[in-house]
C-alpha cells in the first residue's frame, strides 16, 4: 500500500504527463475490449437456453454456412431421427402486425412445437409453444403465438394482461400464450424475433407454406458431434428419399446429386450467424488493430516510466544505499505502471460498451437493424483484466529492471549516468518499435481508406439522390391474391398524385440490396452454353422503374402500361445480358425463354437494354439480368414489394409521412418500412466504412503516440546533454548545427522503425487481401505515403527540444553543471 500511494504521489505531481498516460491506456485498453466484446457476441457467446454445448445445427456441404430445407425435410428428419434427445426447426420471416390498430413490419420466426423444449427455456410469463400447438390450422388452443420480452415491454408496457390478448399477423388472428425470457431473442444471432408462432399455422397464410427451415438437434449426453454425424449418415437415404422434391424441371443428375448430399452437424452452441460469414475476418483484424495500438502504448508508458525513474536516480540511489533490495525498488517502480493501467483500464471498459454500441449502429440500418448482446459478460471481463495485467507487466517490467541496472553500475556516484546519453538505449529501442507498429497500423489505414473510395467511385447505374424506397406488403388475408397486383397498381396511382412526386414504380429487388434472384434461362440461337452458364438475374418491374431510377435505356424501350396480361410478352435486359447471351449487333426483338432445360417456363421478346446497374455488390460487376413487367405475371405477384418513389422538391425522408397517407387510404392496414436510396447504398459500405474509420482512427492515433513518445525521448536527452551542448556552443557550434544533430539522431530512429515497419506490413498485409478493392495489398503508393508521414511526425514531434537546445546559453549550462 505504501508502494500505491507514492505511485500515486508521484504522477499527481505531472498531472499533464500522467493524464496523456491515462488517456493512451484508456482508448487502448477501451478499444480493444469493445472489439472483443463485439467478437464474443457474434463468434463466442453461448446461447441463453439449457447445455448449448449440446447443440448442433444440421447442414450439408453445397453451400457456405448453414444450410436452410425446404419443409419436406423437416418433416422426414422428425420421422426417421431417434438418435438425438431431441429436434427443433424454425424459419425466420417478418410479419404484419397490427398490435393496438397501427401496422408495422416485425420480426419473427416459425417455429417447431418442439423449439422451446428441446432447448429447455422457461417463460418469463404465462407459457411457451408445444408440440400440440403445432398442428396444421392450430392446435387445442387454436393458432396462438409467444411474443420476446422487449415486444412485451415496447407494446403492452410489461403489462401482464397480454396474456391470452389477440395478436394479429398479416391479417390472422393469434392469441398470446407466454413471453420469453428476457435475454432469449432466438437462434439467428444479430437478428432479434420478437413473434414465434408454429409450423402448423402456415396453413392460415397460404403464402407462407414454401418455408426454408433451419434445423437443429441435442445430442445426447454420451455422444460427440462425430459419432452423432455418423449416426444421422445411417438415416440419410430415407431423409432423402422421403423428401427428394416431386418437380418435373428436376433432371436425372439433379435428383443424384440431392440424394447423395451428406448431411453435416456442426455445433450450435453459439447459435446460426450469417453475419459470421461476413464479419468474422474484419473483427479479426480490428483485433489484431487494437492489439497493436495497445503494444503502442505500453513502449509509450514504459518510455515515460523509465524516464522518471531517471530523473528519481538520486533518490533510488539513497533508498538502495540504505539497505532497499532490488526487488524492492522494481516493487516501487511497478506500483506506478500499476496505477497508470489500473485507471487506464478503468476508464477503457466504461468507454467500449458505448464504442461496441456506435459500431453497431454503423452496421445496422433502418431496413436491417442488427441486435446483438454486447454486455459485458464474464468472458469481456476475463478478458479486460487478462489485458490490464499484460499491459502493466509490459509497460512496467523494462523500465523497472533497466532503471535498477543502472542504478547498481553507479552506485552514489555523483556523476551523471552517462551524460553521452548511452542510458537511452532502451527508450530508442522502445521509439522504434513504436516508429514500426505505427507504420504497419498507418499502411493497413491507407489500404482500406482507398478501398473505401474505389468503392464510393463505382458506377452505380442509376441515380440515388432524392428516392424513397417503401417497403409495402400485401401479405395481409383482407387482400386478396387475385387482387394484389390491382392494389399495387391503385398505391402507385395514389402516390403519384402527391404533390411534388415526379416518379414511382414497384419492383421486385431494389439496388444495392444484397442478394439476387437467379433463374436459369435459354436465347435462340446462343449457342452451345454451358447449363450452369444460363443462370440470369431477374427482377420484377412496373412501368416507369427504369424513368424513377434515372437508369439509362440504351437501346430500345422500357415498359410501359400498355405491356399487361395479355399482350406480347416482353422483357428487358441489361448490357451485360446482352454481352454474355445476345448478338450485341441487334439485341431487340430477340426470345428469351425461361427454365430449366425441358418445359419451358415461358418466353418473352427483348424490348429494350438497360444500362448496367449494381444489385448485388459494388464489388461485383453487374450480372446478366432480366427485368420481367409485373403487369404481365402469369402467376399471383409475390407479398412484399418495394415502391421506389422520387420527389425533386423534398428530401427522401420528409416524403414518408404523405407517402404513408397516400398508400393508407388504399391499404390502411399494410406495414410499411421507409428507407432513402441514398442510405441504402452506403449501408451496402458499411463493413467497408467500418474498417476505414477505425483503422484510420488507430493509425492516426498510433501516430500521436509515437510522436509524444519522442518528443519525450528527445526533451529528456537534450535535458541530459546539456552541458555537451553547451561546450559545442561555447566551442563556436551554430544553432543550426545543434538542430542538425539533434533531428539527425531522430531521424535514424524513425527511419529504422520505418525500414523494420515496411518489412513487417508487406507481411501483414496478405491478410487483408479479399477486404481490399481496386489496389493491390503492397500498393507502392500506400507504403510511401506512409512513410513520409512517420518521418514527417517523427521531425515535427522532436523539432520543439531541438529548437530549445539550439538556444541554450553555454554560460548558464556549464555553470548549472
């Protein structure tokens, strides 16, 4: 304790020094526990429910991630599967609610009636879903639904009276039966159901039958995820048999290569994350980012460190000449790194919940928000302390034994310790290092700042300034089928009467907005193609989609109202269709037909070509695409489209409001989601954004580090030199010479950290290969900016001491001395 308090004594008499101290730790130590606490809640935390070790998700090996059944499935798996202590599914979707007379889009999930069970969870209130609850048009009780904790607390105010209340879901009615726990949000991590309703209500929604199911198992006590695998493998052939798809597009080898697919059980501890497959390399290198700005700062405490316990020599010397063991005085000095890290790390934790929060923001968007836990569990925890005492023992440990060595080489003398400034030599290995890990973090900055603004340089194809996107569903009962394209022809009409409004029109897929819809198509005379070379893009599209988005047609024409069931029908196609499966010499008038080989699906005649637009990523050039008018579908148009609206006169935003009343006097009860094009476009960037603005802050920051680290080294040797310089000046010496010599010394350090830098980024920088767009990841241009800002920082941070020292009076410095 003792030890403590003089710590504590001592940095409280340089407050200015102490705070740069505190202030390194605690965006350190801060940021590298917010980007842990984001990497254990998307990769590490286990699921709130009953032994998640147990779990595991069923999936197969044709395609990334966790696969998603169709229901047939689901079903011959519940069949045949005894090997497991028990089996759950669901099916994540979105639902009209209407919970007290205001529709809104909510997000849910279809669910087993044995979910709840074999995951071993308790109500917060009333009871969770059955296995009797899940029966085709209901069960018992008839078709009811358990809500989460935060729906029950947004909508009924945590009032116990929802239980047994009426909740409507596009436009049927289900009766509340429990709440869940409160941290129990579902399976998909990042995504938060707020309804789970059974399997067997689908039937109410007859557009909800073609469900994709996820499923998942409990192993049994005894039993490893190898042998479970080993086991559902024995029972594949009849899961596969009993659900192969009865579809007459299906070719021979289509039904080989399905019944063939080997099932795969991977572990469900930490529940079903497509976001892994997304985020998981870029929070590796944000960690691996912090990591370094920590190491950053711990040469910086440990320079500062080591310098007071020089400047204190006399006083150790006395301490140590009185008896005080080395250990003693190593004690001593830890007490203040200690301190320094005790309160860094104090301020650090309180810093990354909000940090961990913004970045989540940043991921999220109106139309897909992200919800992941981010509280600071026993694992962030763990973690917090396991960095505090690296960081002490790092910052701590070289300073203390170095300071002790040279105290016990000089022992009471009275001389300086080596006034030629020999004792540097640790704070100048320390400043290189610094030097080299600034220099790795500015070179990572750089690469993904340019990544950024290629990206924000790609032709998008179409013009998103001033464009509301409306996400509009007709999914509700009161609408319907044969009547749904009528309804969204009469919403068009009613928006476009809105003053001020100059263009709407639905579509299927709006830009930029991630996935696409494949579908395999044939062209007259094209060719020898490939089969699995016919795969085109296809959207569907009112007229005066192409006119809303300021897409170019370059050939031809886009729809019009006049192309409606019944007449010839009629598709366009971008460049890049015409490129890979049309004569570019004469695209119009050709016939695509759609399909798999065999049947044909149906055929239409290419009336115009668009110019090339971005759907899926602005890093993937646009694919092959086939835009279909809605008017001329042959089939009831899907549930939910999205109403692209332009106004000139007001930002995207303000239209909400009149764009809500307008589709209201048609469809009062349609859930309606707003978001601008504009947003859309750049939450498209937002991982991209995500690296540029972090790692540029990292680097920037690992700068200043670096520059207060020498200008410290520097005020501390000119201090030091005093009497040297003051004989250089005495002898004749300019100032500019001191300058010289002093900034010549510097520089050797900087450009040594350089040098050790640029080797270790050309390195490093492999790993951020598939993050990086438009430069390759040893960019020439990259490397030399980033050196000449070290070098530049470097001079600047030591020119103030060089500048003092060259005005140093030789009389006052040699009498001092």
């Amino acid at each position: 304790m003792n030890d403590l308090r003089s710590a504590v004594r001592s940095l409280r008499a340089t407050p200015i020094v102490s705070g740069i101290a505190f202030l390194s730790l605690a965006l350190g130590i801060g940021a590298s526990t917010a980007i842990f606490s984001l990497t254990n809640s998307l990769l590490l935390r286990k699921l709130p429910v009953r032994d998640p070790n147990a779990l595991v998700l069923v999936t197969d090996a044709t395609a990334p991630g966790v696969r998603a059944y169709a229901p047939g499935v689901w079903e011959s798996f519940q069949r045949v599967v005894d090997v497991f202590d028990g089996t759950l599914a669901w099916s994540s979707t979105e639902f009209n609610l209407v919970p007290r007379g205001e529709a809104q889009i909510v997000r849910g999930a279809w669910v087993s009636g044995s979910y709840f069970g074999t995951l071993g969870l308790s109500p917060l209130l009333g009871r969770l879903l059955a296995e009797s609850d899940d029966r085709r048009n209901g069960g018992v009780d008839g078709s009811v639904a358990v809500i989460s904790h935060a729906l029950w607390q947004q909508h009924y105010g945590g009032a116990p009276a929802v239980i047994g209340s009426s909740l409507m879901l596009d436009g049927v009615s289900f009766r509340v039966v429990g709440v869940t726990p409160k941290r129990f949000s579902g399976l998909d991590v990042g995504r938060r159901a707020d309804v789970f309703v059974p399997f067997g209500t689908a039937t109410l929604m007859p557009e909800r039958e073609g469900l994709q199911i996820t499923i998942m198992a409990r192993r049994r006590a005894d039993q490893t995820v190898e042998a479970a695998t080993v086991a559902l493998r024995r029972l594949q052939p009849q899961i596969r048999e009993a659900s192969l798809p009865q579809d007459s597009r299906w070719r021979q080898q289509d039904r080989d290569a399905y019944l063939r697919d080997g099932f795969v059980l991977l572990s469900g501890a930490t529940g079903n994350a497509r976001l892994r497959l997304r985020y998981e390399h870029p929070l590796g290198l944000l960690m691996a980012v912090v990591a370094l700005v920590l190491l950053i700062a711990c040469a910086n405490i440990a320079n500062l460190l080591l310098a007071r316990a020089l400047i204190r020599r006399r006083e150790l010397q006395v301490r140590a000449a009185l008896g005080a063991s080395r250990w003693r005085l190593i004690r001593g000095l830890l007490a203040e790194s200690l301190v320094i890290t005790s309160v860094g790390a104090a301020l650090g934790i309180a810093l990354a919940s909000s940090a961990s929060s913004i970045v989540v923001q940043q991921l999220s968007t109106r139309s897909n928000p992200i919800y992941l836990d981010i509280s600071i569990d026993s694992t962030v925890a763990l973690f917090a302390i396991a960095v505090t005492a690296l960081v002490t023992l790092l910052s701590g440990i070289v300073p203390a034994v170095r300071a002790t060595d040279l105290l016990r080489s000089s022992l009471l003398r009275s001389t300086d310790l080596n006034e030629r400034g020999r004792f540097l030599g640790p704070s100048a290995a320390l400043i290189v290092v610094q030097v080299a890990l600034s220099l790795v973090l500015v070179v990572g900055a750089g690469l993904f700042l340019k990544t950024f603004s290629s990206l924000t340089a790609v032709p998008l194809g179409f013009e998103p300034e001033h464009v509301l996107i409306a996400a509009v569903t007709a999914a509700d009962a009161r609408v319907p089928p044969s009547q749904r394209l009528q309804m969204f022809q009469r919403v068009r009409d009613a928006v476009l009467s809105i003053p001020g409004v100059t263009d709407a029109a639905f579509s299927f897929l709006t830009p930029v907005m991630g996935p696409i819809l494949l579908r395999p198509i044939e062209v007259a005379d094209g060719g020898a193609t490939p089969e699995r070379d016919r795969l085109s893009s296809v959207n569907l599209v009112s007229s005066g989609w192409f006119q809303t988005l300021r897409t170019p047609i370059v050939a031809g024409r886009e729809f019009v109202d006049a192309d409606r069931a019944g007449t010839t029908p009629v598709v366009v196609v971008n460049e890049a269709f015409v490129r890979k499966f049309l004569k570019p010499s004469n695209p119009l008038g050709q016939v695509v037909r759609f399909g798999i080989v065999g049947p044909n699906v149906g055929s239409a005649e290419v009336v115009g070509v668009a110019a090339d637009a971005v759907y899926s990523s602005l890093r993937e050039p646009a694919p092959p695409t086939v835009y279909l008018p809605l008017a001329q579908l042959q089939r009831v148009p899907p549930a939910l489209l999205a109403l692209t609206v332009r106004s000139e006169t007001a930002p995207p935003l303000q239209m909400a409001r009149s764009v809500a009343a307008a589709i209201g006097t048609v469809h009062p009860d349609a859930a309606l989601t707003f978001q601008p094009l504009t947003e859309q476009v750049n939450a498209s960037l937002a991982q991209e954004r995500i690296l540029a603005l972090l790692s540029g802050f990292f680097g920037g920051f690992a700068v200043l580090l670096a520059g207060l680290g020498l200008f410290g080294v520097t005020s501390y040797s000119v201090s030091r030199r005093r009497r040297e310089i003051g004989i250089r000046m005495a002898l004749g010496a300019a100032p500019g010479s001191v300058i010289r010599l002093i900034l010549g010394r510097v520089c050797l350090m900087v450009v040594a950290g350089v040098v050790i830098g640029a080797a270790v980024s050309t390195w490093t920088t492999q790993f951020t290969t598939s993050l990086l767009f438009g430069l390759e990841p040893r960019d020439p241009e990259t490397f030399a900016l980033a050196a000449v800002l070290l070098i530049g920082a470097g001079l600047l941070a030591a020119l103030p001491p060089a500048w003092h020292a060259s005005h140093v009076d030789p009389s006052v410095a040699l009498r001092s001395e």
